[in-house]
C-alpha cells in the first residue's frame, strides 16, 4: 500500500520528454525513511516540488531564476535542463532555511530526513538524464545554448556525487571546453575539487568545505600555500579565497553541516 501510495504521490511534473518522474529512485530506499519516522513527509514534500512556478520577471534565488530561463528557453531540451535544476535548487534551499533554527522555515529531524531521500532521489534521476543527454546530443556548450545552460549542466554534475566516476568521465569531457571557453572555467576548477575531496585528494582550488559552526564555513585540505592557491583561483576568474569564505559562510546555520 505504502508503495502504492507514492507511486501516485511522487510524481514531478516537468515539460514533455523530461524525466516525469522520481518514484523509481526514491522507493529504493522508503524502508530507511520508514524507520526515521519521515515517510509521511515525502508525498507532501514532493507536491511542493510538482507545484513549482514563477511568474514574475524579476527572480530572487536560484530556483526562481531557473524557471524564468525556463520559460524563454529555445528548446525543450534547454528547458528541461532548467526544469530540473530549478527542482534540486528548491529543495535545496528548503534544507538549508529548515536548518535555521527560530523561523519560520525550520523543520523537524524527520522532514530533513524525508528532504534529503528525495533530494538524493532528484540527484540521481538528473544525472541519468544529464547522461543520457550528453551521450546523443554531448554537453551543453556556451556557445550554442548561453553561459546558462552550461551553468545548469554544471550543477548536475556537481551534484552527482555517488557517481564519482560520472564526474571523472565528465572532467576529462569538459577540459577542451573549459580551454576553448566553450564551458566556464571557474566551474570546471569547482569540479576538479569535487572530484578531488570525493576521492580522498587535496584540492587545487579550495571550492569544497563544510559547515563547522554558525557563519562559518571550513575548506577541505587543499594542495600549498593559501597564496599559491589564491594565484590559481585568479588563473581561472575565481575570486580570491578569503573573500569565496567570507560569501559562503552566510550560508552556514547554527547546525553544523
């Protein structure tokens, strides 16, 4: 009955010939979310995702932004791309205000739990679509869908992180790219530390950290100097470290992460 449920619940609505839906992925693990009391949560949590819209003209945050680009996309294959990052972006966000204790956004352990099955679940679905995508039609270039697109596939990537050799396979694809211009290169670099942290090596750029307490954020270990590693953030247009620290600590609640 449970599975049943959610095979109606869990259903994303998304433009024609995306991915229309993330029951797949997400009934793998409904034991494990059983178990932490979070099952109630998922259909309710998803029909937020389904409900996803923007109407205005000017966005606030990123999934807004994303389903604005959406909307004066070329294709359906751009607009797709926006769509489901629009999607991962949301909830993202959602974890990351539910993380905030004392407002009005903060959530129960069990809704983080049920959040972070299908966030999990999105990831996996946009990477086998971003796969799939990118073996017939190959990657979303600047110079034929805009530096948001490329952006959008980026993010995919990032995100896909049980697939460390997805992301290895897409460094290797990327490096003409990033060298051509045809793929941004401060993404790439973020890559390359994504890659890095998730194999258990230094990084280059210092991109990739953690939450260690309220507004402060900690780099993963990463490869010399901080000077040394400030010139190769400036070699591919990424601002220097102690300012990128000083941006992504806002994102950090009282709760460590």
């Amino acid at each position: 009955m449970i599975v049943e449920l959610l095979a109606m619940a869990i259903t994303i609505e998304i433009p024609e010939e995306c991915p229309s839906s993330i029951f797949d992925h997400v009934s793998t693990g409904i034991p494990a979310v059983q178990t932490h009391g979070a099952l109630e949560y998922l259909a309710p949590l998803t029909e937020e995702i389904e409900s996803l819209h923007f109407e205005g003209e000017v966005p606030e945050n990123s999934w807004e932004f994303f389903l604005w680009k959406e909307r004066s996309a070329e294709n359906s294959r751009v607009a797709c791309l926006f769509r489901l990052v629009a999607q991962e972006q949301y909830l993202r966000l959602w974890a990351r205000a539910a993380q905030t204790p004392n407002t009005e956004a903060s959530a129960s352990q069990s809704q983080l739990i049920a959040a972070g099955h299908i966030l999990s679940s999105i990831d996996q679905r946009n990477r086998d679509w971003l796969a799939s995508e990118f073996g017939q039609n190959g990657w979303f270039t600047i110079s034929e869908y805009g530096e948001d697109a490329d952006i959008a596939a980026f993010l995919i990537v990032q995100h896909a992180d049980r697939d460390v050799q997805f992301q290895r396979d897409m460094l290797e694809h990327l490096e003409p790219l990033a060298q051509s211009g045809d793929t941004n290169s401060g993404g790439y670099a973020m890559l390359i530390d994504r890659v890095a942290v998730n194999t258990g090596e230094l990084q280059v750029y210092g991109s990739q950290g953690y939450c260690s307490g309220p507004s402060v954020w900690q780099a993963r270990p990463y490869e010399g100097t901080l000077d040394e590693m400030n010139q190769r953030r400036r070699s591919v247009g990424l601002s220097d470290h102690q300012d990128y620290v000083a941006h992504i600590s806002r994102n950090c609640s009282s709760r460590e992460n």
